[in-house]
C-alpha cells in the first residue's frame, strides 16, 4: 500500500513540475494587442510547447464477452494515450484506462489502469524508456505512442 501512495505521489509531482516548468509571466504593458480573428487565421506566433504538432492524444474502447460453463464474463475498457514531444529526442507518454468487469449478470468494481513514461532517443537506432505503470501483468498495456521525430 505504501508503494502504491508512494508511485502516486512521484506521478502527480511529475505533472505538476510538468505544467509549472513551461510556463513564463509578462507585465500587463508588455503584452502584445490580440484578437480572436488573428490567433484563429495563425497571426501570433503559438509557443512550441503547445504546438498540435507536439502532442497526440488517442482514445480507444473495446467489450469483450467470454461464456465459461454457462456463466458469462464480460468486459468494457476505456483507454486514453497522451502523447507529448517535450525535444526531438524526447516524449512524455501517459496512458489511462477504465476497466469494468461484469460475471453472470452482476457488475463488479471497476478499475482505474495508469501509467507514464519517459522515452528519449539516444541514437538513430535506439531509445531509452522510463515507464511507471500499475497495469497488471494479464492485461495488455495500450500501444505506447512514442512520438518522436524521424522514429
């Protein structure tokens, strides 16, 4: 139990160094004049970090129905995978998942999958990945979406 708070407490620390790393402030005076009609036609130019081409986000659903000696065992999952390019070289991955078992009929708990890495790209033919995930090992993790450049 103390590792699982433990790994809780190292992901939600690392988004919120994540969300408070890229961010800058700027006197009131400072700030250009902006309309709507610019930011949406591409006038001003959009930090890098917040770029479309940065990050990729995908979702997935899939039920699965399994009939063992006349009881049923049913399951919908939920995944979304988030995916974003922090350098060239480097990605931020997330995963998250929302798994609901049913058996003959009665609806069990459901579970709350997860999980982040951290992939970087030594050289053209090979990477490095830290991953911390509570997937157990029956399940199949989602595709991780490595989004780096010319990989």
């Amino acid at each position: 139990m103390k590792n699982h708070l433990f790994f809780i407490k190292i992901i939600i620390t690392s988004i919120l160094l994540a969300a408070v790393v890229p961010t800058f402030g700027q006197f009131r005076t400072d700030a250009p004049h902006q309309n709507i009609r610019e930011s949406i036609t591409g006038g001003p130019v959009i930090p890098s970090l917040l770029d479309a081409q940065n990050f990729q986000m995908n979702h997935s659903f899939s039920m699965s129905l399994m009939n063992m000696g006349g009881m049923s065992v049913g399951v919908g999952a939920y995944t979304n995978s988030f995916s974003l390019a922090l350098t060239p070289k480097m990605s931020l991955n997330t995963q998250v998942s929302l798994v609901q078992p049913t058996m003959g009929g009665m609806q069990n708990q459901g579970n709350i999958f997860y999980g982040v890495g951290l992939n970087y790209k030594t050289s053209e033919n090979s990477f490095l990945s830290f991953q911390i995930n509570n997937y157990p090992t029956y399940y199949q993790k989602p595709n991780q979406h490595f989004h780096l450049r010319d990989y």
